[in-house]
C-alpha cells in the first residue's frame, strides 16, 4: 500500500475567523445521513454559508468567488471541537482543501485529518492573521505549507509552523495510513491479546 | 514505580511501538453504531479484510432511531438506509448486534455499562466522541473516526500517542440540588472547552468516591466537551457492585479473579501525575449553559456574561458571538429565561436515576403551558425499568411525551428537532449551534432536574427553588 509521502501542500488559501468551530459547524449533523462519505463536500459549513431563514447564501468566505479553488484552509483556536465524526474532515478535503493551519486543534479531529493525508498544522495567531491579510491583499497568493521544515511561505514571507511529530514523521514518509503497519503487527497483537483474559473466545 | 490507571491499561494493551513512535495500542472492546461505521465497513470489503475480533465487536442502533416510531420502514428513507447496512454489515462479520427486536437496544454509552461489557482496566473504542463515558469503569476509552473504525475492525488495534494524565480532584460535599452534571459543567468552565487537550482526565477525591456508577458516568461522559478523549474513575467497590450479574459480567470462579484483577488497575497511591487541579464542591452550584459552547456555563443564580466588562479581546469575540446566537440579554439573569422545549434523555442523562430523580420532583406537577417537554430513556432496559417503577406515568401525567430509547434530540439526526429558534433546556451534552437540529435552535445545557424546573415553571429555574431540594445527594 504506498501512499504519498506529503512533503508539502501548496495552494492559494482562504482564511474562516473564530475559535472552537465545532464540527457541528463544519458539517451539521443532518447530512451525515449516509452510508459513503461521497457527496459530502457540497455540505461544508452549510449553516454558516446559508442564511436558515431564506436560504440565501451569507457572503460567507468560502463563497467568495476570490477565494474559489483555494485549497488551504485557515482558521482560529480549537478548530474542530467536538464529535469524532470523520464526516468533518471527509466534508473539508472533497471539498477541496488539502492543509487546514489554525491556532490549535481538538484532538479527535487532528487525528483524523492526519489518517486522510490533510496536514493540519498549528501557527501563531499574529502569523495567521498576516497570512490572512496577504490573501484578503492578493487572494492568489500562493501558500506553500511545508510539512517538512515546519514553515508556512506566501507573498515572499516565511512563518513558523508546527505538524506534530508523529504526524509529521507519518506524513513526510507516506505512512498517514497506518493500516498497512497495523496489519503488519497481528502476530504481536496476538501475544498481547493472549494476556488479557477478558479477550479469551 | 508507582504508576497510574491510565500508564497500568496502556502498558497492558501496547502492542508495539510504530515507526513514527507512535503505540500500536490493542482495542479490547469494539463498539459501533449506525452512523460511523457503514463506511468502515465499505473499506473493509474494499480491502478483502476480514473483521479480527467479532467476539469483541458488539453493534446498536442510536442516533438514527425515530423515538416515536417502532414499526420499520422508518419515514425516513435514509435512516432506514443505514440501519438495513448496519444489520447487513453485522450478518456479513458475524457482530453481535443489540437491535430492536433483542429489547437490549439503546444509545451504545448506554448499553455497554449495562450489559456489563464495559470493565475495568480493558481499552475501548467506538467511533463517538462521548465514548469517554466508559471511562467510569476504570477502562481507557476512545472516540475514533472512521478509519480508525476500520482499523481497529481488521486488526483489534489503533495508531495513538500516549496522553499525559491530569487529576483533578473533587473535594468534600456537592451541596443538596448539585449535581454530577454540575460538576462536569464546573470543571469544564473552569478549565475551558480546549483546556484538555492531549490529556486523559483522572477523576478522584470524595465527591467521586462516593458517586453512583451512573453519576461516574455523567461526568466522564463529557470529559471530551473539556477537550480530553479520555476520562476516567479509579474502579473500587461501587463499580464492581455494579457489574455483578451483569450478562457479560464474569460469573463463580472468575468473578473472583475478575474483581482483583480490575481492582490492581487503579492508580498507585504515589503515582506522578502530569497535571493535578483541585475543585472545591461547595464551589460548584446547580449550572446552565448561556453560550455555543459547553464552557460558557454559569451558575443558575449569576448573570449572562456582558461582552463589555470582558478583560480578553478573544473573550469579548465569543461572548458577543454567542450572544448573537442565543439572542440573550448580556447582564440579565439566566433564571427567568423563557423556554420553548425541555429534553430529558442522551448518553449524558438517559440513565435510571435520571428518571428517578425527575419523577421524584415533578410528581404531581405540571409542565408548563406552551412548553414541549420529552423524555427519552437511554435505552430499552432504562425504560422497561423506569416502566416497572410507574415512572413513565409519573412523567406523563406532568406532561412530558414518554418516548423509545435512542439519542432523539441531543443531535439531529431523527426525527427529534428543535424548529427555528426555539430555546431548549436540555440534560444533553452540547450547546453548539445548530445542534438540536434547526440551524437557529438554542441550547441550555443543565441537569436532568433543572430542565425538569425549567418544564414546570416555563424558564429557567433554580431547581432547588421551584422543588424545596434539601436533601443532600
């Protein structure tokens, strides 16, 4: 099973303010009405993107046509508190986004951006926020997020980033997937296993 | 050395260290429901894997499930979808599947204490955040997504770093009226919605000592709202009690070896702790929600939060935002708040003694005009209890709409929505907005009696108040 090793995410970037969106937010409850993760894109931040009493669209950012196409996703602290539901990053990578930076993560939804290849990396507020000011200045400014050296470049500025470790190690190795690893440890699963009595047949 | 629960489960169930250094952790216990496991499946079949455990992988129906509704088809196409993929996904691996027809069917948080399949010192996962609960047995217990799913499908194992450990103590008496709901709501307003992130919380000190098992699970429950995966109650006589007899509870011989076993899984006396906070229960009062988070809590006889007199600009931003939301007057009481719906249910509240304490108060009273109230057992072994003992009657003749087990309205998932921007006192466990399925409806987050003072009296109440609660709990 290779899998890409994710050095690097470059694309233009749209930046969605506030802290603790919640994955609710990011994808009402509603649609995950579904037996496949298909389709889900369309459903990213719905509630915030349509007005609930007219249905009309709100000017939210990720309906600004400046920022259409854009595959970074920027945000605040605590992005994506709440459920364990893979719907949230599933809706944000088929839409389209394949780095999310914010100030800080919850930690369920970290793990699971990290198991589908979408790097989430963490900057400082005052570094986001002239990230942010770049796009709102030229939204084609290219955002390059480098897993690797842990930096964020765009419009000829270098920031700090930081992808924990072992997610780094996994990405930038191209094992972010770590079924085939876990598969490769049955035989030691086994003898673990063996130990535990409440697991006995 | 001397270690913790947390450290003694880990080292028990690590299988081996994983080239980007993280454990390859052994799942001991599996559980799955309708909503987050189709897709693993798919995957599943997609990769010819065979599922590694089904002995350990026990299945419900939860979020989904009208409340209103026996008879399948389900009105909703979609909601029928999954629970025929479910069952399908259950035949095909040969998972033990506790659906309707078996009367043991309820919210998976629910059924898992109660069959006596969560115990001390196992791991468990299921694709939920509020997995924590299980965490009061003294089991080490994680909400996962869907891949993960998969995983621990095909190999009984996860990828996962090791979390710190933070303690945090409960001292002395909770006060009559306060409630294992308001110490959850406490801790997380204290310690904030992301102030546990990359921990598991240990829960100790006499408050906890002397907590029922359902009261454990209460608070472990929303460990995640505080930002921990985990949390956690040391296991002792109170957890073994409950387990005895229990259908997948070990019986003669083994019981005995059973409870030693779960009793040498407690923390060390000693043991290093990475963080330890320490809470006064006098401090804590019966507590409501004003805000889109969890932590933007208060005490039922303080004011809603004026962005005004913030001291932190990212303070002022989310109390302005919330406000906006909630459409509440900064600085007026949060007592008085008119309320359109009062729910009683969810893998938070949805236990026996929720109901107990509920019929015990509002026996003989009313709810009041105007309000929808409903109570939602947990599960279908909750109300055939509550059944047994009137109390279904109890909350009927009040005034409340006695339903059939599932999550109903904690999450928009089934038929059970707010509708527009009604307000809603609810014993669930999130105030985000939308959650109660209208994209304006309005969470109060609160203690199973307080929603119950609240139906009775038509806005937010103080419980102790409307009920004269004096008795200590």
């Amino acid at each position: 099973m290779a899998l890409a090793k994710i050095t690097s995410v470059t694309g233009r970037g749209v930046c969605v303010p506030g802290n603790d969106i919640d994955t609710d937010r990011i994808i009402p409850a509603r649609f995950m009405k579904c037996v496949t993760f298909d389709g889900l894109g369309q459903y990213l931040f719905h509630d915030v993107r349509n007005d609930p009493a007219t249905g009309k669209p709100t000017g939210h950012p990720l309906d600004d046509p400046r920022f259409k196409g854009a595959t970074v996703l920027l945000s605040g602290a605590n992005f994506g508190c709440g459920s364990s539901r893979e719907h949230a990053p599933q809706a944000i990578q088929k839409y389209g986004f394949k780095a999310v930076i914010a100030e800080n993560f919850a930690e369920i939804f970290f793990g699971n951006c990290v198991t589908l290849g979408m790097p989430c990396a963490t900057a400082s507020r005052a570094d986001i926020a002239k990230i942010a000011a770049a796009i709102e200045r030229d939204p084609a400014t290219e955002i390059v997020l480098d897993v690797d050296r842990q930096e964020i470049r765009f419009g000829g500025q270098t920031v700090p980033a930081e992808v924990r470790a072992a997610a780094r190690d996994a990405l930038i190795n191209g094992r972010w997937d770590a079924i085939g690893e876990l598969l490769d440890g049955m035989e030691a699963m086994k003898t673990t296993a063996a130990k535990l009595p409440y697991l006995a047949v | 050395m001397p270690k913790s629960l947390f450290e003694k489960v880990w080292d028990a169930h690590t299988v081996r260290t994983l080239a980007n250094g993280q454990t390859q952790l052994l799942i001991g216990t599996h559980l799955i429901h309708e909503v987050t496991s189709p897709q693993a499946f798919g995957m599943l079949r997609d990769l010819k894997l065979k599922v590694a455990m089904p002995h350990r992988t026990f299945a419900t129906v939860d979020h989904i499930i009208p409340t209103d509704q026996l008879v399948e088809p389900y009105r909703d196409p979609l909601a029928q979808a999954m629970m025929d993929e479910l069952r399908k996904s259950c035949r095909e691996f040969g998972i033990t599947f506790f659906d309707r027809a078996t009367g043991k069917q309820g919210i998976v948080h629910i059924v898992g204490p109660e069959q006596g399949i969560t115990q001390p010192g196992t791991t468990i996962a299921c694709g939920d955040s509020h997995t924590s609960t299980h965490g009061a047995f003294g089991a080490i217990a994680f909400g996962i997504g869907t891949t993960q799913i998969r995983d621990v499908l095909a190999t009984q194992t996860m990828a996962l770093g090791k979390l710190k450990v933070r303690r945090i103590n409960v001292t002395g008496r909770l006060r009559p009226g306060v409630y294992a709901k308001d110490v959850i709501l406490h801790i997380i307003r204290v310690l904030g919605v992301n102030g546990g992130t990359g921990f598991a919380y240990e829960y100790g000190g006499e408050v906890f000592d002397r907590m029922t098992m359902e009261e454990r699970m209460t608070v472990c429950n929303m460990s995640i709202e505080g930002g921990a995966r985990a949390g956690y109650v040391n296991p002792d006589d109170t957890t073994c009690a409950y387990l005895k007899g229990r259908p997948y509870s070990p019986t003669g011989a083994a019981w005995d070896a059973a409870v030693a076993r779960w009793k040498s899984f407690a923390s060390d006396p000693g043991c290093r702790f990475d963080d330890v906070v320490n809470i006064a229960a006098a401090d804590i009062a019966p507590t409501v929600t004003w805000g889109i988070n969890p932590g933007q809590g208060i005490s039922i006889t303080e004011s809603i939060p004026d962005p005004a007199k913030a001291t932190e600009v990212d303070e002022k931003a989310s109390i302005e935002e919330a406000l906006a939301y909630m459409k509440l007057k900064p600085g007026a009481p949060i007592k008085g708040t008119k309320i359109d719906v009062a729910f009683i249910g969810s893998c938070t509240n949805g236990r026996l003694s929720d109901f107990q304490e509920v019929a015990r108060y509002v026996k003989g009273r009313k709810v009041a005009a105007g309000v929808k109230a409903i109570a939602v057992p947990g599960s279908q072994i909750v109300a055939l209890q509550c059944e047994k003992l009137g109390l279904d009657k109890i909350l009927a003749e009040a005034g409340f709409e006695w339903r059939a087990a599932g999550c109903s309205m904690c999450l928009a998932m089934n038929p059970d929505k707010l509708i527009g921007d009604q307000l809603c006192a609810s014993s669930s466990n999130r105030n985000f907005k939308g959650r109660q399925g209208s994209p304006t409806g309005r969470t109060l987050l609160m203690s199973p009696l307080m929603v119950a003072a609240a139906a009775v009296t038509g806005s937010v109440a103080d419980a102790r108040e409307v009920f004269a609660v004096s008795q200590s709990n």
